[in-house]
C-alpha cells in the first residue's frame, strides 16, 4: 500500500494492515503483540486498545483473509449445483497452501510453528483460532446449503470437522512426493468427500452392525 494511503488509515486500521502482512508473509504466526505493533507503527497499548486479547487480534485477522481467499459469493450462486458450489468453496481454501515447494514451505511452517515446540498455551490458542474460523467458514457454506433444501437434517459441526479433515490431508497430500495427477485425485477425492456430507444420514441403529 502507498506510504500515504498507510498513514491516512486509523490505528485500529494500520494494526490490522499490518497483521494481515505478518500472517501472509508466514502462515503460522501467533502475531505477536510487539511484532505487529512495530510494523503497524502504533503502541502496544493502541494496539490493545482495539484488541485487548491476542485472540481477539488473530480472529479478526483470520475472518478478514478468509473473505478474500474463501469468498462466500460462489456458495451463493444458484444456477450451479450444490455439490459443485461446495467443492469450489472447499479448493479456494486449499489454493492458499500451494502446491510442490509451496505446500512444502507452508507445510514446514506449520510443524515449526505449532507441532515441533512444547504446546504451550499461547501456541494452542493460536492454533484453535485458526481451526475455530475455518470450521465457522465450513460450518457457514454449510448452512447456506441447509436453508436452501439442498443438505438433509444433520449435525453440520460434525460435518464441518470431517470435511476439515479431508482438507487437512489434502493439503499434505500436496507436500509430499505423487505419482499421479495431485489435483485430478484431489478433485476427486472432494467430490466424494461432498457426496457423503450432502447424502441423508442413515439412524444411529442402521450403522450398527447386526
């Protein structure tokens, strides 16, 4: 952004500006208060005058950049079918992690961040915050389904996990060595994942066995 442009916005603004920089430049950033207070140049204290929690902090940022890479607008769009909206809002999630030396950078980054250290509290709130927002996402296309008729009656938190699941191995999948297409078997493989999700559940007594 233009260096005037910066210094017109708010603090509350520039604070977020500059968390929005910190976490794409590294995905697994806790956003620390001192780092994103220095690059917003405001005070630690403007800064939790407008986010007096580092979760609070996170949160917003994490809503912010999901609008832009997850736009809603595609769930919404009637003319195409259910499971195609779906899948479509589910690969803009996974187009943030790359592919080959990206996924790998992205995938490093993750266990450096979050799986190599002690789990110390600062880490897992940062972690559950960045789970919490992709599963309020899910769970949000989701419902938009649900209101229109298009997904039968059913636990959509539950949903939203198993979906995250598939997402979460996919975005390996994309890290690791292939000897076939990555992206044909990962279409693939969210079609499937969609196909179960949109198919009515059976009762708890008839996935019992005999």
């Amino acid at each position: 952004m233009d260096e005037r442009k910066r210094q017109r916005l708010s603090s509350r603004d520039k604070v977020l500006l500059a968390a929005m920089e910190l976490f794409g430049e590294g995905p697994g950033s806790t956003l620390s208060v001192r780092a994103v207070a220095s690059r917003a140049g405001v005070s630690t204290g403007s800064l939790r005058y407008h986010f007096p929690t580092q979760r609070e902090l996170q949160d917003e940022v994490l809503t912010r950049i999901y609008d832009l890479v997850a736009p809603d607008d595609r769930i919404h769009d009637g003319s195409a079918p259910a499971r195609d909206r779906l899948v479509d809002c589910l690969r803009q999630v996974l187009a943030g992690a790359g592919v080959g030396s990206q996924a790998r950078v992205a995938t490093l980054t993750m266990v450096e961040q979050f799986i190599a250290p002690e789990p110390t509290e600062e880490l897992r709130t940062a972690y559950l915050a960045i789970e919490r927002e992709m599963r309020r996402r899910v769970e949000y296309w989701l419902t938009v389904l649900a209101n229109e008729g298009a997904l039968p009656e059913g636990d959509n938190t539950r949903r939203a996990r198993f979906l995250l699941t598939v997402l979460n191995g996919l975005g390996m999948e994309r890290a690791l060595p292939a000897e076939d297409s990555i992206l044909q078997h990962e279409n693939d493989t969210l079609y499937a994942a969609v196909d179960h999700v949109l198919t009515p559940e059976r009762p708890a007594s008839a996935r019992e066995p005999a």
